[in-house]
C-alpha cells in the first residue's frame, strides 16, 4: 500500500510540476503578444510621421488655403442646397467658357468638371436627375458645365473633348482645352451613379487642385 501511495504521490508532484510550466509558458506568450503590440504601435505611428511629412511637399498654395476653399465651397453647397450645380455652356468657343467657369467656380470654392450627355443617354439622364434631386453624395462641391453630345460635337472637338463614350466627364486645363483627365461612358440602370461616383472621385484626386 505505501508504495502504491508513493507513486500516486509522484504522479501529483509531476503533475504540478508541468501545471507550473504550463502557466510560465502562458505567461511568456502574454509578454511576447504584449511586446508585438508595442512594436505595431510604434510602426504606425512611425507611418503616420511619414505619411505627414510625405503630404507636406512643396506647395503653391498658402497653408489653410485649401481647407478655406472647401468650407468655401461647402457653404456654398448648402447655401445653394446643392452639391453639384449645373451650367447650361452658352454659345461660343468651348475653352473660353469652360476657363471663365472655371475661375467663377474656384472662388466659390468648387471645381468645375465640363460634362458631355445626350437626350438618348440612359446613364447621362440618371446620373443629371439625381444630381438635380441632390440624390448624388460623395463629392465635393462641384459646376458641371453641361453641353450636349448632338447639339454641340463641332465645337467639343475643336476645343480637345471629343470622346468615344458618354457621359464624359472632363476636367479642363488652365487654357480651359480638353486634359487627359476625364472619364466616360457608364453602366446603365440603378447602378450607373454608383459606378459613375467613384471614378469621378477618383478623377478629382488625380486633377488635385487644378
């Protein structure tokens, strides 16, 4: 019998024992979370040093004037009760008007896309009456100068913004000519203002500041 014990006692030691091991094992693996959590946090604040330094490059604006032009343009927006504003283009040489309009829109604080539709467009018509209902969200304040694909094509590739598809949105250059940024052409349907939002975000961000 004591010897029975005995070995019953050695398995409860041993089993303690390795209880023990266990929680000095949980125990490290706890420190070693906690000090790749530490590490995380300093990476990404390392990131966000970068990644302010990386935005404060040379710029031609004054400091704040940016931010002054998109509460300019936001109280514009809600003065007006629309983010997006449509100009009908009146007759006359398409650069001169889209480089009038686009100096009038600046200092209100929007940018001026040059818009090109057509009555026959399925998307054109879905993307404009939502944007008249205020329907359209996402943006920054925008004035779409609106011509027509039919009524004024001459005049559109005289001034470099003849394009393949429509809707075309185009951002102009300072001489108010056709750029290469623009997007056009959309899918049809309910979905055409979800497909058109993004890219003329994505547009925007690629003009900056023109």
């Amino acid at each position: 019998m004591s010897e029975v014990r005995s070995r019953a006692g050695g398995r409860v030691t041993v089993g303690a024992g390795l209880a023990a091991a266990r929680a000095r094992l949980s125990a490290a693996r706890a420190r070693l979370s906690a000090a790749r959590a530490g590490l995380l946090a300093a990476r990404a604040g390392l990131l966000g040093v970068l990644l302010l330094v990386g935005c404060g490059g040379d710029k031609s604006e004054a400091p704040g004037s940016a931010g002054a032009a998109s509460a300019t343009g936001q109280a514009s927006a809600a003065a007006t009760g629309k983010l997006i504003e449509w100009v009908a283009a009146p007759e006359g040489d398409v650069a001169e008007i889209a480089r009038g309009e686009s100096e009038r829109a600046r200092k209100e604080g929007r940018r001026l896309i040059v818009y090109v539709g057509a009555s026959w467009c399925e998307p054109c018509q879905r993307f404009h009456e939502a944007a008249e209902k205020g329907e359209v969200t996402g943006l920054p304040p925008l004035r779409m100068l609106e011509l027509d694909l039919d009524r004024d094509g001459e005049r559109l590739a005289a001034a470099g913004y003849a394009s393949k598809m429509i809707p075309l949105f185009a951002v102009p250059g300072e001489d108010g000519r056709g750029t290469s940024l623009r997007i056009q052409g959309s899918v049809k349907g309910p979905a055409a203002i979800g497909n058109i939002v993004p890219r003329l975000n994505a547009l925007l961000a690629r003009a900056g500041g023109s």
